[in-house]
C-alpha cells in the first residue's frame, strides 16, 4: 500500500512541477532542494524521477547545487546514492542528531550513529564532495560532555557543513507528552552547549554564517541561504511553502487533500500573502539578522528608501551588551547575541516600525 501512494505522491509532485513551470520560465534555477521529512526513504528511482521532471521543465544552471535530505538508516547503499549522484543530486544533508544511542532512542530516532559512519563511507564512495550533518542539543538526558562528544564525533566524519539544531518541545509530539519523565536541558544548559559548538566548530575550520549553521569555506548552503537572504523560491508537495512573483504561498499539509488537488488539475493554495514594501522591510531585518553577513545601512536605505538611524541606535545598544558587532559596515549579531535573537530582532522591528509609519508609501 505505502509502496502505491509513494508512486501516486511522485506522480503528483511530477504534474505539479509541471503546471507551475511556464510561470518560472524566465528564470534560471540554481538550487533544488529534495526535503521536510525523509526524501530518502522514496528509494532512487522515484527521486531520479522526480529530479528529471525537473531538470525537463526548468532551466537548471550547470553548476545548481542539488541536496538530498536523508535519514542515516534509509542511506547505507552506494550504489544507490551513485544513482542519484549521476543522475544530478550533488550534495547529501544525513539527520545524525546525536552520536549517543540513548539519546536517539529519546527522541525515537532508530538509526545507530555506525549507521552514520556508514551513511557518510557511502556519500564519499559514491564520489558525494558535499556532506552536511544535522545535530540537535538540549535533548533529554544529554550533558555538556555528550554533546561535545557528539560534536567531536560528527568533526571526524569531516563533512562540508554541520547544522546545530536546540531541541524544542512542541506541543502534540510524542517527546512533549513524555517530557515529566526525563531531565531536559534548561535554557542556562541549551545556551552553553549552543556557545560551546560555535566556538568548537570554529576551531575545527567550520565558520558560522547563520544562527544554526556553519561551513567549510565555499561550502555555505546555497538554498538555505536563499530564504535567509530574501532570494525567490518555489515549493511543491503537501505543505510546501514557496515565496514568488512577490507572493509568500503554501499548500495545504495533508497528502490526500494534496494527491486530490493535483488530480483535479490544480494545486489549491492555503494562504496567499502578497509582500508589501513595509513587509519587505520586515523580513529584510528579520532574516538578515539570522545570519552573520547580517545588514548595511546603505543597502537598507536603498531597497527601501527608509530611515536606518532608530536601527542603528538599537544596534549601538546591542553593541555595548556585546550582543552586535559591525565589520566591514554591516551589522550582525554576535553568538551571544544569536542565543537571544528572537527578543533582539522583535525590539529592531519595533524600532523599524517607527519609521515605516512615518513615511507615505507611494505607488
């Protein structure tokens, strides 16, 4: 039955790509991202079927980065990530979370950490040059040595980048109606373990340039940068979000109603927000500020025409709380100041917002 709906799902995804390509057809796709859950387990052929649909109905640059999001146990097989390597894909992101059996278990995780080792031997013998690791701290019983032991572990995989995730507890997860029955990391405990992998990854050659993530040199993810930097990008398949032609959109989350929709001849949009100016301006500071090139007062005033010193004044403060710094003329946020961006991005908007009444918007 799975086997049946996964090839239903790629038949969808494959119309859908289509329907929305004379819309992109004026541009030149340059990454492609297969994620949100666990591509992988589609196994190589669907995935090569689904990359073609791509690679058939939009102009792909020679050298787009292409990612393949898996979970370690479901990417053990180099002969099956040689496939996908021939057919296009070209880097490989592997959910290892925690090198601690105990701690996968926690989060019901199945996959062994030698299942990772496996999964990066196979990425590298089925010639992959690009591997990224997630990790996840503050998960239930971990300290401050297991962590570092997990670090120091996903280190010597010698992937190109690693992602460091906090463990949050969302209401309706499994992990969150178990959470009396385990000691989680407080935020004192996150924050440490947080500081320790920025300056940890540091010295492994790892830089950061965005809150969670951090790179060899040249091996930034391309796509992910592309939402962080306000770049356009389409989505497809149940719960896609995508954010072009001046519109954030996404569809709706469940696969039946997803699957029906494309049967019908079109994908039914769940929320369309056109961005306004102001809402530019916005997301400008808000995502920006998620990463460590972060924001320059001329590159603000010229997109948006807007008045940069209420921000400025607000960084300044940062600045003596050693939460900002600038270099080069931008402005970015420190690791300190990263622990508390979502209070410190919150108080820049207040700050923007100020000045967006002031001014008259004309069309």
């Amino acid at each position: 039955h799975a086997e049946g709906k996964m090839d239903e799902y790629v038949r969808a995804v494959s119309a859908h790509l289509a329907e929305v390509a004379p819309r992109a057809a004026q541009h030149i796709v340059d990454t492609v991202y297969f994620g949100g859950g666990t591509p992988s387990y589609l196994g190589p052929k669907r995935l090569k079927a689904l990359l073609s649909s791509v690679q058939k109905h939009y102009v792909l640059s020679k050298d787009a980065e292409i990612t393949l999001e898996a979970n370690p146990d479901s990417a053990g097989d180099w002969r099956a990530l040689r496939t996908l390597r021939r057919a296009g894909f070209n880097r490989i992101s592997l959910g290892m979370q925690s090198s601690i059996e105990g701690e996968l278990r926690a989060v019901g995780r199945i996959h062994t950490f030698e299942q990772v080792r496996a999964a990066v031997d196979a990425a590298r013998k089925a010639k992959f040059k690009n591997v990224s690791l997630d990790l996840i701290y503050g998960l239930p019983e971990q300290t401050m040595e297991s962590f570092s032991a997990s670090l120091r572990a996903a280190v010597a995989l010698e992937p190109e980048h690693i992602s460091c995730y906090g463990l949050k507890l969302e209401e309706g997860t499994p992990l969150y109606t178990a959470r009396n029955t385990f000691s989680a990391a407080d935020d004192d405990l996150q924050a440490d373990m947080y500081l320790f992998a920025v300056s940890f990854l540091q010295e492994a050659g790892f830089a950061q340039y965005e809150i969670s993530n951090f790179a060899k040199p040249g091996r930034e993810s391309r796509h992910n940068l592309k939402y962080w930097t306000g770049r356009e990008y389409l989505g497809f398949g149940p719960g896609a979000h995508s954010y072009f032609g001046g519109q954030r959109y996404a569809y709706p989350r469940d696969l039946e109603g997803y699957l029906q929709a494309i049967a019908a001849g079109a994908a039914q949009l769940e929320e369309i927000q056109p961005i306004t100016p102001p809402e530019q301006a916005r997301e400008y500071l808000m995502l920006r500020m998620r990463t460590l090139r972060g924001i320059e007062e001329w590159e603000y005033r010229r997109k948006f025409g807007l008045n940069f010193e209420p921000i400025a004044r607000r960084l300044e403060f940062f600045e003596s709380h050693h939460w900002a710094e600038q270099s080069d003329h931008r402005w970015h946020f420190t690791p300190q100041g990263f622990l508390l961006s979502n209070t410190l991005i919150l108080e820049l908007l207040d700050a923007q917002s100020g000045t967006i009444q002031e001014q008259t918007y004309w069309k």
